[in-house]
C-alpha cells in the first residue's frame, strides 16, 4: 500500500472515531479547506497581472469591485485631475507651517 492510501486509511479511522457531535464541526472544516484550496488556485491563475490590475484602484478588469473601491477609485481620479504645485511652492508652504 503506497503513503497516500495508507494516510487516507487513518483519516478514515481517525474521523470514524470522532464523536457525531463532533462530525459538523469536521465537516465544517473540510469545507474550508476546499474554499481554500480554490481561492489559491485561482490566485495562482491570476499571477501578478492581477496584482498590477487591481492595484490601479478601477482599473482592474474584475467586474466585482466593492463600494468602497469605487469610492476611492473616484475620489483618486479627482486628486489625478487637480494642477500639481512646483516642489519649491510647496517648500514654502512648509516652511510657513502651512499643511
């Protein structure tokens, strides 16, 4: 018998021990392994293309962005929008105390 059956073996037996109160808790478990497990995969799918996509904030090609995302997507969009200030302006505003 190879390592993989023969673990599995036990699993068995170890959960066939268990007491059935214990077997919703098991079973809970295992399906959070299984989430897991895709969530990994498709992580894995998506590579760092994915990473760079989302980290636009909007810009990302995933259609399920949350509220607050799109908020901040809006609100990035209006900070891109708004005349940049000369390094030395901003010097003497410093220097000024001014925020």
């Amino acid at each position: 018998m190879d390592t993989l059956t023969t673990d599995r073996q036990r699993l068995i037996e170890a959960i066939n021990a268990l007491p059935d109160e214990k077997l919703i808790e098991l079973a809970s478990f295992v399906e959070y392994l299984q989430y897991k497990s895709t969530k990994q995969k498709e992580v894995k799918n998506h590579g760092s293309s994915f990473l760079m996509s989302i980290a636009g904030l909007g810009a990302s090609a995933e259609t399920d962005v949350s509220e607050r995302d799109e908020v901040l997507a809006r609100i990035r969009q209006q900070a891109e929008a708004l005349p940049m200030e000369s390094e030395s302006r901003v010097q003497t505003w410093k220097s000024e105390g001014r925020p």
